[in-house]
C-alpha cells in the first residue's frame, strides 16, 4: 500500500513530508486509507510524529498498522517516537465536564476550545513536540503532527474562527524555520456543510499540498471505489509551479490498487 | 493596462488582486512586490498564509533592503490583534520619511476572524494615508460568500480577478478606477517564466475570439469544398470595386449623366410640363 501511494505521489519514500503542510479532503466514506498511509510511513522512517485522533481511537490505528506491518504500540510505548493524543476521549470528557461537573485535574484543552480559546490545545502539542525534540531517534528528526479529523471539532460545535485561528498557529509553529515539521491535517467534507467547506477552501490556500478523495461521480461500481486528486501548491520557502495528479482507487483488505482513470481491470 | 498598473504609469491607491483555489494570484502578489519595491523608498509586506523568507527569498536584493516584514501568524490569535496590527502598519509608515508601499497576503484571514466592516476600514483607513503610494491586498474569493467580496471591491478603486489559469499563462478582470472618476474594465493575459517573472502582457479578448472560432475552423476544415479564405484571397476580395457601391471616384460620373429619350412615331409625346400646376 505504502509503496503504490508514494508511487502516484511520485515522491521519495525515505524523506516525504519534508516541511510540508497537507490537507486531505475527504468527500467519500471510504477515504481513511491517507492518514493511514502518513502515519505508517512516518513511523517507517521511525520519525517522530504527534497524532491527535479526534475520530478513533489509539487501538484503531494500531491495528491498522499492525496489518501494514508496523508495531504502533511499541513506537509509542518503547521507543517513545509517537505521541498518540487520545484526543476522542478528552473531547468527550469536556462536553460532558462542561454540562454536569466540572473537572479539577490539568486543565482539558477542549473544554477552552469549546470557549473560543486555543492556546491551552496548542500547548499541549508543543509540549509533545519538545518531548520528541530530545529523544531525536530517527533519521529524519523533522516532526510530524497529524490531525485526524479536524470536522469533528467544527460539528461538535467549536467555533470555526476559533478554528482557523488554531490551524493557523499550529501552521506557523510546526513549519517554522526552527522546527521544519510538517503538519498533515484530514477533513470530512459535506456540501451542505458550509462552514467545513469555508475552512476547506481557507487550508487550501494556507497548504501546501491539497490531497481530495471523492466517490465516482457515475455512482457506486464494486471494482473502482473512487478516485484521488493530489495537488502540489506553493511550498513554504518558494514559489512553486502547481503540478496536480488524478488516479482511481480500490481497496483491498491490506492493500490499495491504484490506475489511471478509466484503466481498471474490471472495465478493459 | 496590467502592465501599467504594475509599473506604475496609472496611479491608485489600493488594488485589490482577487483568486481562487484554481488559479491562485501569489505569484502576481510577488511581482507586485518586486515594482512596488523599486518604485517606494520602503516596503511593508503583512504575511498570514506564507513564512516572509517566502516573499524574502525570491525578491532581489535592493528590494529586500527596503522590506519591513510583519508576520501576521506570530500573533497566535488575530482576532485579539486586530488593533495592534493596524498600530503596527501605521508606525511603520510614520517611523519612514518617505513613500511607502504595503503589500498584504492576504486579507481573507482578517476577514474570517474579524468582521468585514472592519477589514474594510482596515484597509481604507492604511490607502489613505499621505505618505502610502499603493497598497495591494490579496483576496481569496473562493473563502468568503459574494457579499463580502462585493462590498471590498467597493472599497477599492483597482480590482485584479485573477480568471483562469493554464500552465504558465494567465488571464485576469482588471476594472481601474482613476482619480479623475474615469472606470476602465479589461480583460488581460499574462505568461510567467520559470521563476515566475511576469512576461508577455496582452489584451485576452482578441485571443479568447480566436479560441471561440477555434471549432468552427475544426467544422470547416472537414468539409469537401473550401468555405474559408487564406489572407491573399482576402485581401483580392477587399480591393474588389462594387458595381452600385457610391465611393469618391465614382461620383463625378453620376454627375455627368444624362437621360436621352426618343420618341416613337406612335408616342404621343406632351409638349407641356407635366408639372405646371405645381408651385415649384
């Protein structure tokens, strides 16, 4: 799987993301198969990566991994190269904090973010980012934070300015020239949701490389289960001239087939 | 007119360069920065979406000596800063004697933070001051609903809508709003290089007739007989003198006509005038 995605990206397995921020758009229910993707790869090059799971939790993407042939557990647990914020349960513990009682512990970053406040949440990932910064295990010590999914804040009810205002902070802490991170963030897309849309088209001009996974537009067919669209964008130290890639997909159990379009197997 | 907007030969205090996700204006923004640059005796460029090496690193080096960058991501939340921000641009502009320019990309997250009367005066309040000669400001249309890009186009006399995008080539709306009150639209391509320098204006109007003629010359290039002219053929046709067309040399000959009229044995011809009842 890894190596037929880094394929159609056309990029260099051993060093991608290199101070890039991506965004995934995901307008098809089958699309979690990207942020898999990022992670494992990360963790293959055995680089340090910050993961907020807003959609799953940590057991999820550990057994993804583990079909994908990497130990997700031991990187968090052993050799400390993952930092897995179970950010799920923390944001349901504020909702329900905030309604009946109040928590007396260290503060739960999502309970000020539900207030309009985003820095108690960006602390917490710098915090982990400088917990990274000392272990430096892997080859590459250029940090990855992963965002998996950031709609889930927009539809339980965080303001989308206060949004905005944190992509935007943690963009600027992760890229930075001091840090040289990147920052990969995924999106579930709706029409009809307006304001995911406003925030979509906003990362689009603040990312780097713009990753959109959309169903068939002919409908549902059982050999093609959708189709890829990559976008390369203005990189953060240069302009950059916009190369973009389009491919069509099916899963598998473990694995991903991808062709051009219209030059599936099942059609010719 | 692009090219006289960017060099400076027409004057205007605020543009407002507008783009989508499709066909993305930075790369205009960057070349504006560049003339501005030279034109100004300071620069102010405000950055939210881009690092400033960014915009550092492609401008030449005269240009980069005169730069003050404001970075508008230090500011973890904007929406407290507003004021701040607009202290800042202002101080910089009377720490300098004088003129300044200020470039800002963009203003779609002052919009989306903070309200968009605001941005407007915002932007206003920056164009107005004496010593500014030009402000441009990017816009992402695709961001913000019709209304509020409507009302910030009001507010600039100098709209740049970037259009459509194919490759290296560019074409944008330009509507220019002079001093004198005199509203100029226009419909402009330009091409970029490798490093995005711009290159080759031109008006796109003639070129988008040429692309809409494209597929009939496609219809009649199929067909057994020959419909279309080549350029000699035309130029015969235009030389051509029509029987009944009335041009310069033609004249005195109609002038000169006269009718001869000879009667028949059996005509019976009036000696009088037909018209003599008539009072002419």
């Amino acid at each position: 799987m890894l190596g037929e995605i880094c394929q159609f990206f056309a990029i260099d397995s051993s060093n991608f993301p290199s101070n890039d921020h991506i965004i995934i758009g995901n307008r098809s229910c089958q699309s979690d198969f990207l942020v898999h993707f990022f992670l494992n790869l990360c963790e293959k090059q055995n680089r340090p990566v910050v993961f907020l799971g807003l959609s799953q939790s940590f057991g999820h993407y550990n057994s993804v991994g583990q079909k994908l042939g990497n130990n997700l557990g031991s990187a968090r647990d052993e050799r400390k190269s993952l930092v897995f914020l179970e950010s799920l349960f923390d944001f349901s513990e504020s909702i329900a904090s905030s309604s009946t009682f109040r928590s007396t512990t260290a503060p739960n970053p999502f309970v000020e973010l539900l207030k309009g406040d985003s820095t108690t949440l960006l602390k917490s990932i710098n915090a982990s980012l400088e917990t990274l910064a000392q272990i430096q295990t892997g080859i590459l010590s250029a940090p990855v934070v992963i965002i998996d999914d950031l709609s889930v804040l927009l539809s339980a009810g965080v303001a989308p300015e206060c949004l905005l205002l944190f992509v935007n902070s943690l963009h600027e802490l992760v890229t930075s020239p001091r840090i040289k991170g990147s920052l990969i963030i995924s999106l579930h897309l709706d029409k009809e949701d307006e304001k995911a849309e406003e925030l979509w088209a906003y990362l689009t001009h603040l990312s780097t490389v713009k990753v959109q996974v959309t169903d068939l537009a002919s409908g549902y067919c059982r050999d093609v289960h959708g189709e890829m669209h990559a976008e390369w964008r203005d990189s953060h130290d240069k302009p950059r001239k916009s190369i973009t890639r389009h491919t069509q997909f099916k899963l598998s159990d473990k694995n991903i087939s991808l062709f051009a379009p219209g030059m599936s197997a099942a059609v010719l | 007119m692009l090219q006289d907007l960017l060099t400076g030969v027409e004057k205007t205090s605020l543009i407002l360069v507008t783009d989508n996700a499709l066909c993305p204006g930075r790369h205009l923004l960057l070349n504006w920065i560049d003339h501005l640059g030279t034109r100004c005796d300071k620069l102010i460029l405000v950055c939210f979406e881009r690092h400033p090496d960014f915009f550092k690193n492609w401008l030449p080096l005269d240009v980069q000596k005169k730069m003050t960058l404001i970075d508008g991501r230090k500011t973890a939340d904007i929406g407290r800063t507003n004021v701040d921000l607009m202290a800042d641009v202002t101080s910089e502009v009377s720490r300098t004697g004088g003129s300044v320019g200020v470039v800002i990309d963009s203003v779609s997250m002052l919009l989306l933070v903070k309200s968009t009367p605001i941005t407007c005066s915002f932007l206003h309040n920056i164009a107005a001051g004496s010593q500014v000669t030009q402000v441009v400001a990017l816009l992402h249309r695709d961001v913000h609903d019709q209304n509020t890009c409507r009302l910030l186009e009001h507010v600039a006399p100098t709209v740049v809508e970037m259009a459509s995008t194919g490759g290296a080539q560019y074409t944008c709306c330009i509507r220019h709003c002079r001093p004198t009150g005199k509203v100029l639209k226009s419909r402009e391509y330009f091409y970029t290089d490798d490093s995005f320098h711009i290159y080759n204006f031109g008006s796109a109007t003639s070129q988008d007739g040429s692309s809409q003629h494209k597929p009939q010359d496609d219809l009649t290039s199929k067909l057994p007989f020959n419909l279309s002219l080549t350029d000699a053929e035309k130029d015969a046709r235009s030389k051509v003198k029509l029987p009944y067309l009335k041009d310069g040399s033609g004249d005195s000959e109609a002038s000169s006509g006269r009718i001869f009229y000879q009667p028949d044995d059996v005509d019976d011809f009036d000696e009088e005038d037909p018209d003599d009842d008539l009072d002419i």
